[in-house]
C-alpha cells in the first residue's frame, strides 16, 4: 500500500514536471533563450539565445533564403521539406520573417550572391542550435540535468 | 565567416555537451578547434583537387 502510494505521488510529480518541461521546451523553441531564461538560467539563456540569434541574423545579413513549401523552384516540394523543418527551428525568427516576407526571395540576383549559401548554411544551423537549446531546456526542467 | 560559425556553435555545443563550467570551456574550446582546423585541411585539400 505504502509502496502504492509513493508510487502515485511520484507519479503525479513526475506529470507535474514533465507539463513545466513541456512548456520550458515550447518557449526554448517559440523564442531563443526564453526556455532558460524562465528558469533563471540567465548566462546560460544569453549564451544559448545569443547564439541562435546571432547566427540567424548574420544569415540574413549574408543574403540567407528561409525555405517553405510554396518554392519558385521546380522540382518536387518534399525536397524542401528538410530545410524547412531545420529552419523552422528559430520559432518566431521564422515566422515573424514569413509574415514581413524577409528572406524568402529565390530569384538569381539573390543567389547570385557571393555570401548566398554561407547564409543559407547560417540560417539551417541556427534552426537546428535551437532545437539543441530546446531539448536541454526541456532536459532541466524535467530534472535531468543541473 | 568560418571562425564566427566555429565560435556560435563551439558555445551551443559546449553548453548542452557538458555538466561542468570547466568541462564546457573545454568541450567548447575543443569543437572550435577542430571546426576551424578541419575547415582549413578540407579547404587545402579541395584547392589541390581539380574539381
């Protein structure tokens, strides 16, 4: 019965806990560095969000493309799909680009650019750094990791 | 543009790789390192290949 109980505390606990790590992920995700931010994590929320926005800014500045699924390009859609999913990493970086329409251009003069795929390359790896913040965030608030 | 990508992932990677202040600088000091030395072999080696 005992053995019941703490069984159900724990539990309970554990659901607890898991809804906050869900929660700590989804902010880590929707805005770089708040994930550990909300939990009082500030040098490493500044190192970590400092990062991915660092990294995605320059992409842009670079000449950058943000991928989606309604592409100019021929060819088939599901090839963008990879890209998307890494860019779509940054949260509201991504979509606040979407809705000002910055850095989804395709045309030559764009890549044409010198810098165009080391953008490219910057805006990929600043999606996919975020989802590494996201997951430690999470990882934290689940108890485990310090 | 290489040491800047180097430098912003050595410091994600040092943090979520590692539990210690001590063991992240290192871990962090360490992918910088071979970012940038394997950046520069790979960019040697390609300048050699007639591609």
């Amino acid at each position: 019965m005992r053995t019941k109980e703490r069984g159900l505390s724990g539990g309970a606990a554990a659901g607890g806990a898991t809804a906050t790590a869900w929660l700590m992920g989804l902010a880590a995700w929707a805005f770089p560095g708040a994930g550990h931010l909300l939990q009082g994590r500030l040098v490493r929320a500044l190192l970590l969000g400092g990062a991915v926005w660092a990294m995605f800014i320059a992409g842009l500045l670079l000449g950058g493309h943000l991928f989606d699924l309604s592409g100019q390009e021929d060819g088939n859609a599901l090839l963008r799909v990879p890209p998307m999913i890494a860019n779509l990493g940054s949260g509201v970086l991504y979509f606040y680009c979407w809705a000002t329409g910055t850095g989804f251009a395709e045309g030559a003069e764009q890549a044409a650019r010198a810098t165009f795929e080391y953008g490219n390359t910057f805006l990929l790896v600043a999606g996919l750094l975020n989802y590494l913040a996201m997951l430690d965030a999470f990882d934290i608030a689940a108890g485990r990791k310090s | 543009m290489m040491i800047s990508f180097a430098a912003l992932v050595a410091v994600v990677f040092g943090i979520v790789g590692r539990d210690t202040a001590r063991e992240r600088a290192l871990y962090g000091l360490k992918i910088f390192a071979e970012f940038v030395g394997i950046g520069l072999a790979l960019a040697w080696l390609l300048y050699f290949l007639p591609l």
